[in-house]
C-alpha cells in the first residue's frame, strides 16, 4: 500500500471520536466484519488507527478507499464544514433523464482535460445526494489529499451545495465541471452560506413550515400566549400586544421550526437620516456600515426578538426574508423614489 | 506627557486585563530588585506547593520589575511599574534567550483624584494590566496583596463607559487609513442567544461625530447619548430592533478597543495617554 494513502488513512481515523470509529469503519465499508472485529477500540486513538491502518494493508487499499472513507467521514460530521449555495442555470425548459454514469464520466472528463493530477471520488446517499470529492494537484505534483472540495448535487435540482477547497484557484474549474456534467449553461454563487448543510437544502428546496400570506381571522384564540395564572389577581395589562406579536410572529415565520442558519450580513449603502432636530449629519452620501447577526440558531433567535420586547412586530423585511429569498448575505441601498423609507437589496 | 514610543512599543496590540488596586503601604521605588527577588522565590515556592504552572519540564521563573518613567500624565502622578516573568529552562546554554510568559503594569495617569486624599506611606498606582495566564497574575496580585496590604479588582467596564470610548476614539483624528468603527452587542436572554456587530465606516462615524460635538477637546455626556441615539436610530430604521435594550459588550476602533469584562487593546501610541487617563478613571471610581 501507498505510504501517502497509508498515513492519510491513518490521520482520517485519528480525526474521528473513539466512539464513533467502529461505526464510521461499517459505513466505510471497506474492512470486513470479521476484521472489524479483530480491532481493539478500547485503546489509545493512536494504536486504532495503526491497526485500522495494518488491516487496509491487508486488503490493499488504494487512494480510491481512502477517499471514500473522508466521504464518509465528512458526510457525518457534514456542519463542520462551511457550504455555499449555486444555483445553476437551463437554456431550454426540458426536463432531461438524468444519468449517473454519464454525469460523472463527464465530470472527470472535464476536470482532468484540464489537470491531471485529480482525485475524483462519487458517492451517492439514500436521499438523492451525489456526494463528490476532488483532490487537487498540478502537472507536476500529486493531489493533495487534505484539501479537497466537497460537492453535494440532488439531481432533480439546480442546485449544488459547495465546500470549496481552500484552494481557492480551482473553483471556477469545479464550477465549470459541474455545468457541463449535469448539461446546464451556467452556474451562480447565491448569497446564502451555512455550516447547516441540511438548512441550506431547507430553504432551497422550501421544505420548511412557509406561511403564504392568507389573513387568519380571530387567530389562535386558543393558543395562549402565556400559560394562565392560578392567581386571578394577577392581570395580563399587554394581553392584546402579546397576542398580535405572536400573531404576526406566525404570520411571517409559520409555526414549524425553522432552518438553522448561524448567521446573517447585511452591507448597508443607506443615507443616515435624522431628526433636524438634533442638528446631526445631513450628508448626500451613504452612511456605510456591516452589520453581521449571527446565533446558534439565527431564525429562531430573530422569531423571538418582539415577543422579548426587543423589536417591534412585524420584525423588518430585511430579516424575515432571508429564508425565502433564500440568502444571508444582503447589499443594501436606498430606494430612490416615491417611497423613501423603504430600502433595495440588489 | 511626551511618552518616547520606543519605550511604551510594547503596551500596543496586546490584550490587557485590566484590575483596579488600591494604594500600596510602603511601597519603596530604590527596592524593586529586592521585589523581584522576592517575588521569584514567592513563585517558586507556589510552585514547589503544586501550583505548577507548567508540567513536565522543570522551568525557572525570572522576575523584574522597573519603573517606567515617562508612563504618567502629571507630576503627581506616580511612575508606572513594570513586572516582567520570564521563563529560562534549566537544560539551555548561556546565550538562550529567556521567553517572556508574562507582563504586568501598574500605572496612573491623572489620578490625582485618588493621590491627593492618600496619607504619606501609600503609593497610588490605581491601574493595574495584565498580558498572560491567568495563573501567573494571580501568584503575582497574591504577593503584591500580602506585601504591600492592598487590593486587586477585576475592572469591569459598564455599557455607559464603552459608550464614552466609542464615541470619543471615533472622533479621533488618524493619518493612516483606519479600521471600522464597531460596536457589539449581545442578547442573551433569547431562547436562541444572539449577537449583533455592528461596524460603521470609520469616516463616515467621524463625521456623525464632528457633527455632534460642540466644542472640540471637550466631551458631554450628552453629546454621547445623541451619538448612540443616532447609531440606534439608523440600525432601528432597518431591523426594526431596539438595539438600546441589547447590552453593549465591546467596541473597536482604530485607536483601541474595550471588552466589558474589562479588557482591552491600545492600537495607536498617538493616543495611549489619553486611553490609560480614562482607564485611571475607572479604576479610582470602583475602588472609591
């Protein structure tokens, strides 16, 4: 065996929590149950990795294995990583049959025209996601394993889920792989970024709780904002406030959870305006800021702002848009014209 | 005033904790070798009780302290202490070099508030900073409290002094082109916490500034609240958020920065005596 696959195998295991590297092994699917069996997942990660790394000997493991198993790996611990959204673009409306092989025979094709030295690596998931990993190299140097992009392609979508390599220089080359494997002409970054793999394709593939615009007369009366007081003395005084804060919440944020985003930016090019009372600013130009949110759970944390008192209801377009629009970064500048307070995000 | 930047180099781009001290009994400028010397043993000896600050290797502790003459705002003031802790590991040869681990500072910079009202025997360094682990200052702040009888206080600072630094240093004049001015917030008490940035362009900051305060070199309260009030303003025109009742909990800018759990960054030597006098500030104001 290789001794660049050996020690990437080897470092591979070492990343993995003791506990969970039998079960990462099994999906790997590489080592038999019978040498599973043999390993000893009682002692230092070090000496695991070692014999995981002996048995791979045993069976001759190529750089092929190693990279399904990072597959693997990455697949399971997929937040770790930071993934970006691109939507790629049809010229005509057919909906084509797609094929697997042909996909991915043209994926290689394209990419090692252009470089020969590529590890392409496909895995596909019960969920109709094609996972890819390329390894980059350069003519003259082998790939390097340890910095690969990660691709996650649902076929019956444009979209495609990216965790660039650090290597910056070969995304346009994966972008452009990618397009003329799955036959569309062209590919944009959007604006929505997440550790949440899972919220990403959530909000793209809508498969949150939206509320459509419908008006609900007398809404849930029978939810209580509050759970009610034993203590008759005790009197609700904003009872009405609360329940159209939490109306307006469900309104806008429906009453499933929502995608778990961590954060938000906005890059506002907006005028600073002001009472002219206060004999402040009056400049022509913007007032230029960055204003970033960010939470464990950002949309939640948003949903509970008014009802916290910290935020009129309804909370500002700007920020309940972000699932719908599908994006978490913004450019903000003024609206010129007949409605001076509201704002374009282009 | 005139600090050489040479000398006070070292104060810049390092994260300071600060604490705030109450005046030193008997406390003697012509002695700090013997205060080194002392302190080293007091450290070794912690060390030999278990409170090892490093495993495995057998390290030394070396200890100076010095004065700083020209960190101090005026006559009054008292020059700034310097304590350095080095680590020289036993197996090295003669010319390696020590490895500075830790500094600590004490300082006043316009405190005469504090030092007019102290009776003779006491030294007034109400400023106290600190650069390393947090286990050497506390075997340092322990040594200073036994031997000189004061106090040492983790300097907090309030919503209402970052708000003072943000204004002030936003105003600030800079030739090289600076960094944002930002503020950040934090709510906590969310079912989902969340924390707010908010970075204004350094010019534009300035110029809402120029436009607030009235008299140059002179600063109001006041005149903070209307510069708060407009940032609030501007932020509440977009998001609808009530950023006021978010608790404001650090603020950069080209000149510093500040953390409420009281640290900061000094990032301009033009402006280092102008911070550490409003940091003497505070320290005299929580020890009173």
């Amino acid at each position: 065996m290789d001794e660049t696959v050996a020690e990437y195998i080897r470092r591979t295991v070492l990343k993995i929590p003791r506990d969970e590297i039998k079960t990462m092994l099994q999906k790997w699917g590489f080592l038999s149950e019978a040498q599973l069996q043999t390993l000893n997942f009682h002692q230092r990660k070090d000496n695991i990795s070692q014999d995981v790394v002996h048995l791979c000997e045993e069976n001759s493991a190529d750089i092929k294995q190693a990279a399904i198993l990072d597959i693997t790996y990455n697949h399971f611990y997929q937040n770790k990583r930071m993934w970006s959204v691109y939507q790629m673009k049809k010229s005509g409306e057919e909906l084509e049959f797609f094929d697997i092989t042909d996909f991915k025979k043209k994926f290689k094709g394209r990419l090692r025209s252009a470089l020969k030295n590529v590890t392409i690596t496909f895995k596909e998931y019960e969920d109709n996601a094609i996972w890819i990993r390329v390894a980059w190299g350069t003519p003259y140097k082998k790939p390097n394993q340890y910095k690969p992009s990660y691709v996650v392609y649902h076929s019956q979508t444009p979209y495609v889920f990216i965790s660039a390599s650090v290597l910056k220089s070969t995304l346009p080359l994966l972008c452009q792989a990618l397009i003329v494997a799955s036959n569309y002409h062209d590919i944009r970054e959007m604006e929505l970024r997440s550790h949440s793999l899972n919220s990403l394709k959530d909000i793209v593939f809508k498969r949150y709780s939206q509320n459509f615009q419908t008006y609900y007369p007398k809404p849930l009366q029978g939810r209580n904002v509050e759970p009610e007081n034993a203590d008759i003395r005790i009197v609700q005084e904003n009872r009405s406030e609360k329940e159209r804060i939490h109306r307006l919440n469900w309104e806008v944020f429906g009453g499933g959870p929502q995608p778990k985003l961590e954060f938000a930016q906005y890059k506002l090019e907006t005028m600073f305006k002001s009472d002219p009372k206060m004999g402040v600013l009056d400049k022509k130009e913007p007032f230029r800021c960055l204003v970033k949110f960010s939470s464990p759970h950002l949309l939640e944390s948003l949903k509970s702002l008014a009802p916290a008192g910290m935020a009129d209801a309804p909370l500002s377009p700007l920020l309940t848009c972000i699932p719908h629009k599908a994006r978490n970064y913004f450019k903000i500048r003024e609206k010129k014209g007949l409605f001076p307070e509201s704002f374009v995000s282009p | 005033e005139n600090v050489d930047p040479q000398k006070t180099a070292f104060l810049l781009r390092k994260a300071w904790t600060l604490y705030s001290v109450t005046p030193l009994y008997r406390f003697h400028r012509a002695r700090l070798r013997d205060y080194a010397r002392l302190l080293s043993a007091f450290i070794a000896a912690e060390k030999q009780k278990g409170l090892a600050v490093e495993v495995g290797v057998e390290l030394d502790i070396k200890v100076a302290v010095s004065s700083l003459a020209d960190l101090r705002g005026s006559e009054q003031d008292q020059a700034a202490v310097l304590v350095q802790l080095s680590l020289r590991s036993r197996a090295s040869s003669r010319n390696s070099e020590d490895k500075l681990v830790w500094l600590g500072w004490f300082c006043s910079v316009y405190g005469d508030d504090l030092s007019e009202n102290v009776p003779e025997d006491f030294t007034c360094l109400p400023l106290f900073l600190t650069h390393g682990a947090e286990s050497y200052t506390s075997m340092v702040g322990s040594w200073f409290q036994k031997t000189f009888d004061c106090c040492f206080r983790r300097l907090a600072i309030s919503p209402l002094n970052l708000s003072w630094m943000v204004a002030m240093w936003a105003g600030c004049k800079l030739d090289r082109a600076a960094s944002a001015v930002e503020l950040d917030f934090s709510v906590p008490h969310l079912s989902q916490p969340l924390d707010i940035s908010y970075a204004i362009h350094p010019e534009d900051a300035k110029a809402l500034w120029d436009t607030v305060q009235k008299m140059p070199g002179e600063i109001t309260q006041e005149e903070v609240d209307v510069f708060m009030d407009c940032l609030y303003a501007h932020f509440h025109r977009h998001f609808k958020i009530h950023l006021s009742a978010a608790k404001l909990v650090k603020v950069s800018t080209a000149v510093a920065s500040a953390h409420c759990d009281g640290i900061v960054k000094i990032l301009h030597s033009q402006y280092l005596p102008g911070v550490l006098m409003l940091l003497t500030e505070l320290a005299i104001s929580q020890i009173q």
